[in-house]
C-alpha cells in the first residue's frame, strides 16, 4: 500500500486516456494508479494492461458520475486519494507538491490550466470568478476555520475538482451526492467544509483541465443542468432571489466560454 493513489474513473472510450495515464505514470514521485469504470471496453483494458494499472470494473446498478467516483474511492487502499479525470494531464510534481501539504488537511488542491482546443487558456472568465473566490489564499495557503473553508465556496465551485487530493484519514464516511450531475463537487466541497482539517491550496498550475465537446462540462453546460443544479446550491446560501440574479450572471459567464469550445 503506498500514501497516495491516483484513481481514473473512465466513462466508455476517452480519447485522451492515454495522455492522462502517461502524466500519472510520469510523475517524481510515483503513486499507485488504479482504474474503474462502469463501462468497460477493450480499449480500456488494454491500456490498463500495457501500463501496468489495476482495471476494476463497478457492476453496481446505480449510475451516474457521483457513483463512479463513489466507487473510484472505495478502490483506493492509501491514506491519499486523487480522483483523475480521464481527459486531463498531470505536472511531474503534482504528488510531489501535495505530499509536503497533505498532512492535517482534508483536501488539498491546485491551480490549474483550461486547456480548449489543445492550448491553454490563461483568462476564461469562469477561471476569473474562481480566482477571485479564491481571495483568502492569497494571505496564506492553508485554513481550517470551518467559515473560511465556506467562504470561499458562496458564489460557486472555486476549487478545481481533479486538482484535488482527499486525506481517507480525515473524510472517513464521505460520498459524493448522486443527487447532483454537474455540481456534485460544489455541494462536495461545501460538505467537506463543516469537516475537520485543513482547506490547503497550492498556487501552481499542476494540471492541465481539458475542456471539449465530448466531455460532460461540455453537456451539462450545454443541456441546462448546470443552471439548474447551480441555482439549488446558491438558493440554499443566499435565498431565491440572489440566487437568480447569480445564476443568470454565470450563465452569461458559461455562454461566452463555451463558445470558445466549439
């Protein structure tokens, strides 16, 4: 059993899969990597095979993604934890990096890239919003005060889900809502918030998040259920009126991003 693992979840056939596993398997310090997948394929297999990565396949009959990462989690046999997302590339030092900050927090999570049509993309306007949202972590890198840990979560998801590494240690009993599709890491984060430990973000950019027609950022954007999901939340932290007025703001914001994808 090492301290860290990477799990990838992998929905059907990613074509990007390879370029995530190769970025797993290159970093400084090595981690255990597993596989899981609800949908499995040859294709899959036999990347798992040529890499060398344990390929679990979850027969459960629920669906959807909080249950794919629900059981990503449970194949993880290390203190730490990060969920990979298949269509995403890791810096050589992003294990390296979080293992110096791990200890005594309950997530730990990076900056990071939008990658859109192979470049990066330094300025969507969603990565300003989250930034901004950010705005704590720029006195110091780490809280535990459960009001800070909400505080920068009221105006939406500013934590980057696949730059986050979970300590098993301290979130022994959580699952991701399979209430949610598209917001699940947002009511995630704001969970893990009344927790115990610390909120740890590293302010380098350790990985690249690829955002594409084919991936589901791209269909819940595009089918509504990000607006709708969004709205519950926010009416849930500031009452149906604001949240409107939010809602209608970021789908402005999401409108002029996902313009850029296609």
């Amino acid at each position: 059993m090492g301290r860290h693992t990477f799990i990838i979840p992998v929905y059907k056939e990613p074509p990007y899969l390879e370029m995530c596993i190769m970025s797993l398997k290159k970093q400084i310090v090595a981690s255990d990597i597993v596989m899981t997948t609800a949908t499995p394929m040859l294709s899959t297999r036999e990347l798992a095979k040529k890499y060398g990565i344990p390929y679990y396949v979850n027969t459960q009959e629920k669906t959807g993604i909080a249950n794919d990462w629900n059981f990503a989690l449970s194949m993880a046999n290390s203190d730490y934890v990060t969920i990979a997302h298949q269509d995403d590339v890791y810096a050589p030092n992003y294990v390296e990096e979080v293992m110096k900050c791990v200890e005594g927090s309950s997530i730990v999570f990076t900056d990071y890239w939008d990658v859109v049509n192979g470049n990066c993309k330094k300025n969507t306007l969603n990565a300003i919003v989250k930034k901004i949202s950010l705005f704590p972590f720029l006195i110091k890198s780490s809280y535990k005060s459960k009001l800070l840990k909400r505080l920068v979560l009221i105006f939406g998801s500013s934590i980057c889900c696949p730059t986050v590494t979970y300590n098993t240690k301290i979130l022994k009993g959580f699952s991701f809502s399979p209430h949610f599709r598209f917001a699940l890491d947002w009511i995630a984060w704001l969970e893990i918030a009344k927790m115990d430990g610390r909120f740890t973000y590293i302010r380098k950019k350790l990985v690249k998040h690829r955002i594409h027609v084919g991936s589901e950022t791209s269909a819940t954007l595009a089918s509504g259920v990000a607006q709708i999901e969004e709205f519950e939340i926010l009416k849930r932290i500031w009452g149906g009126a604001i949240a409107k007025l939010l809602t209608k703001v970021y789908a402005i914001i999401r409108k002029a991003d996902l313009s850029s994808i296609t």
